[in-house]
C-alpha cells in the first residue's frame, strides 16, 4: 500500500544508504587490499563498480559486478556489493541468492551479511529463514546493527504466529469511473458516503481528484479544483471533514512553506475550492509535517513530523485549536511513536479510534497498519496490527474508513486493478472496528420563502457540554455532521433575526448505524411563534429540571439577550395519559421551573410569563408512542416582540 513516494523516505531505507556510503572510501581504497579472487579482470570490473557507487549510478555498478561475479563465483567482495545494490534496489530475491553464495563459500566472511540476508528475506516474507540468519548476526559480539535486527527478529517471530491467523481480507476495485492507468492512492470519504477525494499521479505530478456516488456507483472522477491543484508542486495525503467542506492536505516545497513539506488547509465555496492557506507554525516547521487528519469536531489536527521532540525517526503529532488559532503539537506518546517510522494517521470519527501506519511495532516487515484506541484515561493504548493479509512484508500505509466504520480504503498495486495504484475497499473485520457512528445530514431554510439560508449549527454532548460540531452556514444552508453511538446530543441552529431550532439525538443504548436527515424550517421572530425545547428534560411525573438540561436553558438567555425587545411565554404539555388534573398540574410545575430558573439566571421577570396546557395542545395523534413522546413537552412562545 505504499505511495507518495516523495512525502517521505523510510528510515530504514536511509540507513541502508548511510551504509553504503560510509563503506565507499574503503571501496574506493580497493587497489590497497587482496581480495577472495586471483581474476584480475573482476577485480577491475569491481573497483570501477565502485566508482560508479560513488556517483549513485546504481544500475552500472550492478552490471559492472555481474560480470565480476561471472568471472568468478567466489569473488565474496563482488558477491557482497552486488547483493547489497539489489536489496537497495529492492530486488531482494536476487539479492538473497547472492548473501547465500558468500555464506555457502565462507560463512564467516562478514557478520553484516547475515544482518542484511535476513533484512532481505523478511521483505520477500520468507520469516522463517529470515528468524535464523537474524538469529545468527544476533549472536556475534559488538554488532553494530543490533537495535534494528532486533526489531526484524520481533517481525519473524510475529509474522510467523500471524500467518496462522488470517483475518478476514476482500479488497474490491473501485472501477474505472475512479482508477485509471495512472496511480490513485489516499482515498477519503464523507460521511455519508457520497463523495470520494483522492490522489492522482500523472507523470510526476500529484493532484487531488473527486468523484460522486450516484445510486450506489462511483460516477466517473473528475479534477478537484485549479485553485488546489498546481502544475509546479505535488499535493497529496489529504483529509477531509466528514461534511466535506474543508481539505487539509500536504505540498513540499511551495514558496508560502515553512519547511520540506508542510499542511494545508482549503474551503469549500459553493461548487469550488478557495485557495489554500499554508497553516503556518506552530503546526508547520523548518522539518518535515505530512499527513494529515482532522477529527470530527474539526478541533484536532493528527500528522506526522520527524520535526525535534519525537522518539525518533516520523512521529505522530497533534495540535488542538484554540480561540488563538493551532496549538502548539504535541507528540502522542511511547503507546504510539517508537525510535522508528510512525505515519498516515487516520482519527476516526468516533474521536476513539486511531489507525496509522509503523515499522516499529512488530510486524510483517516494513510499514504495517494498526489500530490504536483511546483508553478511559484518555490515553492511547498500545497499538494491535491488523493483522495479515490486510498487512504483508510490501510497505502497507495510507487506510482510511468510512463515518460507519464498516468499510475501509486503501490502495494497491499488487492486485491486478487498472495500472499502478489503485483505490480499493474491504469490509473491516468486526474486532478492528472503531465505535458505532453515525450521521446528521440536513438543510435550513426559511419558512415562509422555503429558500436556503445560512445559520449557526450546533451539535453538545450533554454529558460534559462538549461541543461536537459546530459550523457557520453558507447560504446554501447544508450540513452534515457525525455522532458516535452510547451518547445524547443537543442540534441547535441560530440565525440573527429568527427563532433558533433545537433538536435531540439520543443514541444510549442504540446498537443501529441510522441516519438522521432534517430540513429545518427557521422562523422569524414574530407573535405567536413557537419553539419546541427539546433538550429539557425531567423524570416521568416529575418537574425537577434534570442537569443536562441547563444547556438548552443557555440558548433561551442567549436568545433573549441578542432579542432585547422580545418577550415570551414558557409553556408546559402533556400527552393524554392519565388523570387530567395531574396533567394539567404537572405542565404548571414544569414550565414554572423553567421560568424560575430563567429568573435566577438574570432574565428580568418582566420578560417572561409562563403556563401549564396539560393535554389540550397536542402536536401529534397520542394513538403511538412516538406521538404521546412529541406531545410531552417544554415550549417558548413569542407574546411580543
């Protein structure tokens, strides 16, 4: 699943090269020494090869020790080079016949060469012949590669166990109205589903490209936009917000950055994108930011920087957003980041479930999906691989899931799809899972001209009056927003000049994925209009105003506050149930609670009145449940304005 390959070079693989580079002087002092052969015409094809080493002209040195090890099978020095070069060039079952030939002629030639075979043989997936050389370089004084073999070590024994254990694994393409013959990676969805942005690599160029779901199918993709897109820089590794409305994404080298690479972020306007905005420090830095990943609040911003601070190698980070703008990131921890590789985060939107990808953790070699979930504590929890063949000794990065949890997308060039990269997606297995979430999608209008308006959305948790979601409507008055199952939720929708709307999602206890889809009507502020609070609520027969409560009386204060010439009634209703003496009492008690309450928090008491209505004003048949639910209820009328 690896791409973008300009977004970043693996340590690893920067090691490698390290090497190479640190043995060239001693290559270069090749006429000083003897070698393992007496052929003096492979021994000069050998030191031009490592000539050629110098100036990073892989493919001629490879052929130069070609003919070198041709001329003679147990020249080991040539053998040596030529299988480093390959597995370099990630030829690695060619290589691995190579680091064989030495050891079949002298296995004591050079310790590293065990070190290296055994690297080699876990990127051809070969575990168990991968478990014994690395096993043997182990066991050697004084390496100086121990560290890393260990972890390869923890990879074979890993991956050995873990192949016995398949997981469920059916990647389906996603056609040809998405893949093409070019490279398309990094897929991302909103939350319902109905819009696909990924990358596209034509040549060298990488550009974001869209596409629509129309009954069911992918509609043929399209160019993003110009004022993302560039002809000059690449852009890639995108997030979205689960309405769709805002990009974060990365481009290297623009003049606006910062450092290598930095994190954008762009607008949805109508149709079309605003330009982009480099989100400046302290997100981005003179090091390396990429990759980012929005939670559903829009508050956290998860990426990945090998910027100063970190374990080591690319971390994952995070910036909160405060009234002052992005904060200052915070790396998240030893549960996530080790000395090595840790990128393409993915926060799902539960805000509890983190997937990203590490060579760090044991694995099946290279960079390895996981999952990692946020404790009680708040803290993220040691990550747990996904598990094979979601995850092979290939370079497995870049997972995205849908808002439901259900589906996951990545993308491949190892399964026969269209041509290079392909977007493909697969049912997540049910223990990989993140929480139930669902969403809410709606429009607000006016309602009397019908016509779209922009408004102020809301969506509190009213279990700590944690805000979830909040948006500043176009006029084109669409939202979407997603909510995680085992939680009640307040929707409050405001707009200067008419009456705000407030609506409840309780999903305690709820075990479905079901949407919710509104079209809100916004009244004006005149006589006689109403506003059902759905959000007060009190035990059954009873008029204690229950605490979570105090949040929806908040939005009357702020109401009355911005409406200074506005007065209203507080009303109480029944559903039909029952005595109606009591009813018509109870609705008394309960409007009168909400007035007191309105009073003691300041409202002049000259602005308020308040009544019981019992069962005599219902708003719909008490034949159901549902209708006698409406029925029961806390309401505001405005008396003058």
């Amino acid at each position: 699943m690896q791409y973008a390959a300009h977004l970043r070079v693996s340590t690893s693989m920067k090691r490698f090269i390290a090497i190479l580079f640190i043995c060239l002087p001693v290559f270069l002092r090749a006429q000083e020494r003897s070698y393992t052969t007496g052929n003096k015409t492979a021994v000069k094809q050998y030191i031009r090869a490592q000539q050629y080493m110098s100036y990073q002209q892989y493919d001629e040195a490879i052929s130069l020790l070609k003919l070198a090890v041709e001329g003679d099978p147990g020249f080991l020095e040539a053998q040596n080079s030529l299988a480093d070069l390959l597995k370099l060039k990630r030829q690695y079952k060619e290589a691995i016949s190579h680091y064989l030939k030495i050891i079949s002629v002298n296995p004591e030639f050079n310790r590293a060469v065990y070190y290296n075979l055994g690297d080699a043989e876990v990127n051809q997936a070969d575990y168990a012949n991968g478990l014994i050389h690395l096993q043997k370089y182990l066991d050697y004084p004084a390496i100086t590669k121990r560290q890393y073999a260990e972890l390869l070590l923890a990879d074979c024994k890993f991956s050995i166990e873990g192949i016995k254990h398949p997981v469920p694994f059916k990647p389906i393409n996603l056609g040809p109205e998405v893949n093409s013959a070019y490279d398309e990676y990094f897929p991302m969805v909103t939350a319902d589903e109905g819009e696909l942005i990924f990358t596209r690599k034509i040549k060298s160029n990488e550009d974001f490209y869209h596409s629509a779901k129309v009954k069911g199918k992918w509609a043929p993709a399209a160019y993003l936009s110009d004022k993302i897109n560039s002809p000059q820089f690449n852009e890639g590794a995108q997030a979205i917000t689960q309405d769709g409305e805002y990009i974060f994404f990365t481009c290297c080298d623009r003049p606006s950055g910062l450092g290598s690479c930095d994190i954008y972020v762009a607008q949805k306007n109508g149709d079309n994108w605003d330009s982009p905005v480099n989100l400046n420090a302290p997100v981005n830095s003179a090091a390396w930011e990429s990759q980012p990943s929005i939670s559903a609040d829009g508050q956290t911003l998860y990426f990945s920087s090998n910027r100063k601070g970190g374990y080591g190698g690319y971390d994952i980070w995070k910036s909160t957003l405060t009234e002052k703008g992005w904060g200052v990131p915070e790396n998240l921890g030893p549960t996530v980041n080790t000395p090595y590789d840790e990128q393409s985060p993915f926060i799902h939107p539960d805000d509890n479930t983190l997937y990203f990808s590490s060579n760090g953790w044991p694995g099946f070699g290279n960079m390895d999906l996981f999952i990692s979930r946020r404790g009680t504590d708040g803290n993220w929890q040691k990550p747990l691989n996904l598990g094979y063949p979601i995850n092979t000794s290939a370079d497995d990065s870049g997972l995205s899931l849908n808002a439901n949890g259900n589906y996951a997308f990545f993308a491949s060039n190892n399964l026969k799809g269209y041509g290079g990269f392909d977007v493909y997606t697969f049912e997540m297995p049910v223990p990989l899972r993140p929480k139930l979430v669902t969403y809410v999608k709606g429009s607000v209008r006016d309602a009397k001209s019908k016509h779209p308006i922009g408004a102020t959305v809301e969506i509190i948790d009213l279990a700590n009056s944690r805000m979830v979601y909040q948006n500043n409507l176009n006029e084109q008055g669409h939202f979407m927003a997603t909510l995680t199952s085992g939680k009640n939720y307040l929707l409050n929708i405001s707009k200067q000049g008419y009456m705000f709307y407030s609506e409840n999602f309780s999903l305690t206890g709820d075990t479905t994925r079901k949407q919710f889809l509104i079209d809100v009507p916004l009244q004006v502020i005149e006589m006689g209009n109403k506003v059902v609070l759905k959000n007060i609520f009190f035990d059954t027969n009873k008029y204690d105003i229950k605490p979570e409560s105090k949040i929806e009386m908040q939005k009357i204060i702020l109401f009355l506050v911005q409406n200074p010439n506005v007065n209203i009634e507080i009303s109480g209703h029944t559903d039909n149930a029952g005595n109606d003496a009591l009813n018509q009492t109870l609705s008394q008690n309960r409007a009168k609670e909400v007035y007191q309450y309105l009073l003691s928090q300041g409202v002049p008491a000259n602005r308020l009145t308040f009544k019981g209505y019992g069962k005599s004003q219902p708003i719909a048949p008490n034949t159901t449940e549902d209708g006698r639910r409406q029925n029961r209820r806390t309401e505001f009328k405005i008396v003058s304005a």
